[in-house]
C-alpha cells in the first residue's frame, strides 16, 4: 500500500477508534500498536514499552506531574476562594468589579496551578454562587468563568506549554515568557467585557425596577471598609509571594523548570499546612489522589500520543503530509490560516495534549519552511486550542462549570461562552497583526533566539 492510503487508513482508525468511546490514550495506543503489527517489522511490537520509555525520558516531562501538585495543593484549599473574595473586596467599586474580579482571579490561579480544570473548579465554586446571588445571569457567570480558565494553559506554568516545548525541541522559559504579554492581552479583553456586559445587565435591570418597583439583586452594591480590604490580604500575599519566586527562580536561570516545579509544589504544600492546617494525612490524601489521578491521566496520553507520533513517523505519514503541505504553496498566511483551522476542528474532540502531539511532527516542518516564528506559533496555537476547551462537543471547561453549577442549562453555558471565544479570536487577530505582544518579553529577558 502507499504511503498515502496508509496515511488515510491510519487517520480512519483514528477516528473509529476515538468514536468508539474508548479513552483518548487507549484509543492513540490500540491503533498504533496495530499499525505497527502490520506495516513494521515483528520485532518492533518487543519494543513498544521501550519506545515509550524512551520518548517519556524526558527531564522536561518529569515538571508535569509536579506543577499538577502545587495546583492541587492550591485548588483542594481554601486559597482559591480567599484569593477571589480579596479580588473582589478590592475591585467591588468598579462596574461589573465581582466578574472582573474573577477574571483575575482566574488569571492568578492559573499562573500557580498550571492547569485548565482546576481553575475552573476552584474559582468557580466560589465565584459562580457569588455572582448568581448579586444577580448576574447564569450564562454571564458560566462564561467568565470557563473563559478565564482557559488561562490555565496559556499563562506559565501551563502543561500544555510543556509538551509544545517538548515537541516543537524549543526553550520552555522563552515559551512560558512568550505566554505572559498574550496572557494579559485576555485578561483585558475579558475584564473589559465584564464591565460592558455588567452595564447591559444592570441598565436592564434598573428599567424593569423603574417600571415594577422590584429591586433587582444586581442593583444592590457590596461595601467594604479599609480594613476589611486589608484583612483579606495576608492569607492570599503568600501565594502570589510563591508564584512570584517560582518565576524568578526559572527565568533567573537559578533553577531548571522540574527543580522549579518541585520548588512550588513543596513550598505550596507548605503554605496550606501553615495558612490552612492542611497537614493531617486525612487533609493530605484528596491532593494526593487527585495529582495521581490526573497525572497518571495525563501521562498516559502522552506516552500513548508519542507511540502514535513516533508510528506515523517511521511509516512516512507526518514527512509526507508535511511534504504535501509544503507542496501546495500556499502562502504563508493561507498556510497558517489553514493549519489553525485544523487546529479548531480538532478541538471538537480532541484535548490540546493531544493536539499537539499529534499534530507537531506535520504542521512544524511547513511553518518553519515559511520562516514563522515556532515561539510565536506555540502561543497562537495555544489560544486556539483554548476555544476548544470552551466550545462544543468537548468542551472540557463547559462540562467543569455544569459539575460546579449543575443548576445553569447547558444551553446557558454555552451562549455565555460564545463571545469570549469571539474574543480570543480578535486576540489571535492581533498577535498575527503585532506579534510583538508575544516576542517581547523573551526577547528582553533571554535575547533575540538567533542571537544565541
């Protein structure tokens, strides 16, 4: 058979195999394993373990699993609900302040947890009720909070930067620093959208008081003294003080980013046993399972997504679907347009762990022929991919938000969701526009990439 009807044949099992309901990392393993039974020689099957071993031996990967702990440490305590409720005091006088306050609070969990569902989760349980109780809308709500969750992946340290730096053979810390300006690109444009659609909601709302005379939840004002403001700090200033000596400590140069994410775990584990009593084996044991759980997961997917990688290699599938690529030319926009399109489509099913390591062996070869920055490219993608996590049919974060708040219709959810994916959008718009918004920070901090 050609290399083209293997190629065709492989992505049909692919399909079947992930339409059959089995998981991601079973389905990835089963149909490269029966790939290779059929196309390799016998004695590859001996090695599968190996292969995996070997693509897994990566002192990079070994950050995953402890990044996933600082996160659960942080998101199984009550720091997560104490660093919302000192945004909010803070911001309570701006208009729209409570969604903005999460907004940033999604932003600041994220950049310690590092990852996507748990910020959701953790922000969300607290957030959600708060804003119902004041009168936002369900879908409002829902929205600000899966959207700011997708910050989980875009702002350091994410894991989904992780595995981009790992298969596109890139510096992480130049990637994590890639992330930052587009980061808070987000966080504006949702915070600005916050305030905009608080307006709407409360102009509504005053016209319908006006013309009933019922008072509306979300006309009613929050008040909170000095005092008060201040009170909500000290249990939230160690956090924010660990997220900001694990950044200096990996862009300093002064520890690698798996010492690092040791460094964080430890020290979290040591803030919530000291702020929150958070010490007894029968505290310990949620964070524990919960980081084996969704590491094992994860790792998993990864091992599995490499096998399915290195098989589509040595059959010639991702070198000749990069050679057909390079072969249209297309020019260079078209290319990248055509690319984030499939990039989209795949987040219908697909999560950005695997994703990305499915894809990386066919769309880095082109982009590199067409002289795109690969950084820039990791962060354009991975905003791309955060609309996955927040659009249907997968749509992880909208499926977190209906476990934190099962009484919002599913339908809610998702119309609230809409317009920050038409934000990220515009993002992506911009940085193809000024694609300094990414480049600048790493350039300053490490020096222009070719420099080196």
């Amino acid at each position: 058979m050609t290399v083209f009807g293997i190629g065709v044949s492989y992505g049909l099992a692919t399909l079947i195999a992930m339409f059959s309901g089995m998981p991601i990392a079973f389905a990835l393993g089963a149909v490269a394993v029966v790939f290779m039974a059929i196309y390799m020689p016998s004695a590859s099957l001996d090695t599968v373990t190996q292969n995996v071993y070997e693509e897994m031996a990566s002192i990079t990967l070994l950050s995953i699993p402890l990044f996933i702990l600082k996160g659960a440490a942080i998101g199984k305590s009550r720091a997560g609900q104490d660093l919302y409720s000192a945004l909010h005091a803070w911001l309570h006088r701006v208009p729209g302040g409570l969604g903005v306050a999460n907004v940033f609070a999604c932003a600041l969990f994220a950049a310690m947890a590092g990852s996507s569902p748990a910020t959701c989760s953790a922000i969300g349980s607290a957030g959600i009720p708060e804003m119902r109780k004041r009168g936002y809308s369900g879908g409002f709500a829902a929205g600000i909070i899966a959207a700011g969750g997708t910050l989980g992946i875009l702002l350091p340290p994410s894991i989904t930067m992780i595995l981009f730096a790992v298969a596109a053979e890139k510096s992480l810390g130049r990637l994590f620093l890639a992330g930052i300006g587009p980061g808070l690109l987000l966080v504006t444009l949702f915070g600005l959208y916050a305030v905009f659609r608080f307006r709407k909601e409360y102009a509504a709302a005053r016209a319908a008081c006006d013309a009933t005379g019922q008072d509306a939840a979300i006309l009613q004002r929050d008040e909170f003294t000095m005092a008060e403001r201040f009170s909500a700090l000290p249990r939230v200033l160690p956090f924010v003080l660990l997220l900001t000596g694990v950044m200096i400590a990996l862009y300093g140069g002064y520890a690698t980013p798996s010492e690092t994410a040791g460094l964080g775990g430890l020290l979290a584990l040591a803030l919530i046993a000291v702020i929150y009593s958070v010490w007894r084996p029968s505290d310990l044991s949620p964070i524990l399972r919960s980081t084996i759980r969704e590491s094992t997961m994860l790792m998993m997917i990864i091992g599995m997504s490499l096998l399915y990688s290195y098989v589509m290699s040595y059959l010639h599938i991702s070198q000749s679907a990069a050679e057909a690529i390079v072969a249209m030319h297309l020019p260079r926009w078209e290319l990248l347009f055509a690319i984030l399109v499939m990039v989209i489509m795949l987040g219908f099913f697909l999560p950005p762990v695997s994703i990305i390591l499915m894809t990386a062996p066919i769309i880095l070869p082109p982009l590199r022929a067409a002289n795109f920055d690969i950084i820039w490219f990791g962060i354009v993608m991975t905003i791309v991919m955060e609309m996955g996590l927040i659009h249907p049919p997968v749509g992880l974060n909208i499926f977190v938000i209906r476990n934190v708040a099962p009484d919002i219709p599913l339908s809610e959810v998702i119309w609230g969701t809409l317009p920050f994916v038409l934000l990220m959008m515009f993002a992506v718009l911009l940085l193809c526009l000024v694609p300094e918004i990414s480049t600048w920070l790493p350039d300053i901090v490490m020096g222009p990439e070719g420099s080196r």
